[in-house]
C-alpha cells in the first residue's frame, strides 16, 4: 500500500494525460475537463477517474496497524472497497 506522499505527486500524471486528449488547449477549461473525465489514472494506490461533476472514484482501503516480521509497525490492508465515489 503506497504512502500518502507517494499519491500526493501523481496528479500531474492526470494533466498530462488531458492535454493530448483536449488538444493541447489547456486554456479552455471546459474541454480539458471533458478530456480528464475520459481518461483512468493508474495511481499507486489503484485507478482513479472523475465522475461527472470532477470529483474523484477510487479504491478505499480500511488498515490496521501491526508489527510486521522485524517488529516495525506498519499499516496493513484488510478490506479494499473499489471505485468509490461521493455518491
């Protein structure tokens, strides 16, 4: 499961996919939102897309924290529910 930080930094990846699609016109809002709600982001945590009102659908992970085989604590997955929306 990647870290907050790792997530954090992929968003860019999200603009760049848009840009071909909207023609390089990122000036026009409204075509490059229609373009980023086309495309599905691979992220570190699994894919993301944008509903119809720009919002985020993603995976939700539920965690707990237990020592792992070194006694380090960690935060493990125990449940993943996919494509989440607001909705």
């Amino acid at each position: 499961m990647p870290s907050y930080f790792a997530e954090t930094n992929t968003p860019a990846v999200a603009a760049s996919r848009g840009r071909p699609l909207a023609r390089g016109n990122v000036e026009d809002r409204e075509k490059l939102l229609t373009a980023l709600r086309r495309v599905e982001i691979p992220m570190p945590a699994g894919p993301v897309k944008l509903d119809g009102y720009g919002n985020p659908i993603q995976n939700v992970y539920f965690r707990k924290v237990e020592r792992n085989r070194e006694g380090e604590l960690q935060n493990t997955v125990i449940v993943t529910i996919p494509a989440v929306s607001q909705f």
